[in-house]
C-alpha cells in the first residue's frame, strides 16, 4: 500500500498555489487547511496523513486523515513517528515537505522524499493542459500550414506549383 505523509504547514507556506489564500489573514490558514485537505483526498484517496503543528486560529478541519500535534509535540516528531511504522509494515510511503532535516531523517527510515510542489503544480497543469486542447485543432492546423511557402518566403520547386 502506498501511504503519502504530508507535512501540512511547511507546505502551504512553501508552495506557491497557497499564496492568494494566505493573503486573507482573517480566514487564510483555515482556507489553506481546507483546500489542502480537498488536494490531497483528489489526489491520494483515502491513502494521506496530514500533519500540522498544533492547532493555529480557527477551527479544526474534519477530516479523518489530518492530526494536530498537542502543544510541544512538533509535526516532524509525529511525521518521523508514523513513517517508521508505515515503512516497518512493508508499505512505501512518500513524505511531502521542503524541510531538509525531516526529510533525510524520513529517508532514513525507508520514506521516498517528494517535492509538494511538483505533485500540486502537476496538477494545475492538467487542468491548463485541458484547457489548451480544447482549441487545439485549429491551432494545429495553423501550425502545420507551410507560411513560408504562402508569402513566397520559401523557393518553390517546379512541381510543386498548382496551375
């Protein structure tokens, strides 16, 4: 089984999709949370832990997959904690965070690291790769016509030419 660690706050300011959520500071974290939450069950299932240090402003977000650390226990201790026990089931699990520290120490213990901004920006793309081709044929066609040909840019060969 494949299990996705995600070290919840170390992404959401180190990720650039969070950026027009955060500059809200009355109910950005909270929005933050909550999309990250909705990211990641699209994107993983029911198969992500969610990691965040202790409860920051507003109210907890319900979901069954997300763990606020209680007050002196930081999100890295847990995200090493539960990557041990993952990995000893014989499971892989990809911790998501740009901290170097809990990285390696993660990697250690048999995690594969993954850049969170790779696996969201993946999926921004999708979305404005869809977009794109729903007008792609006529672009296409476009491209393909020889231009240089047309306004005589290009030397035509003697067959070529349509009388």
């Amino acid at each position: 089984m494949k299990m996705h660690i995600i070290d919840g706050y170390n992404v959401i300011y180190s990720i650039s999709l969070f950026k027009q959520y955060l500059e809200n500071s009355e109910s950005g974290l909270e929005k933050c949370r909550e999309e990250l939450i909705r990211l990641c069950k699209e994107k993983f299932g029911r198969y992500f832990l969610l990691v965040f240090d202790g409860k920051v402003g507003g109210r907890a977000p319900e979901s069954s997959s997300t763990i606020f650390t209680t007050e002196g226990v930081k999100a890295d201790e847990v995200i090493v904690e539960l990557v041990t026990r993952y990995a000893r089931e014989d499971n892989e699990v990809y911790v998501y965070s740009r901290d170097r520290s809990l990285m390696d120490r993660c990697k250690i213990r048999g995690a594969i690291p993954a850049d969170p901004e790779a696996v969201f920006k993946a999926r921004k793309e999708r979305i404005v790769g869809s977009k794109a081709e729903r007008g792609s044929k006529s672009t296409n066609s476009l491209k393909k016509y020889d231009w240089q040909k047309e306004f005589g840019l290009k030397k035509e060969k003697k067959n070529e030419r349509i009388r």
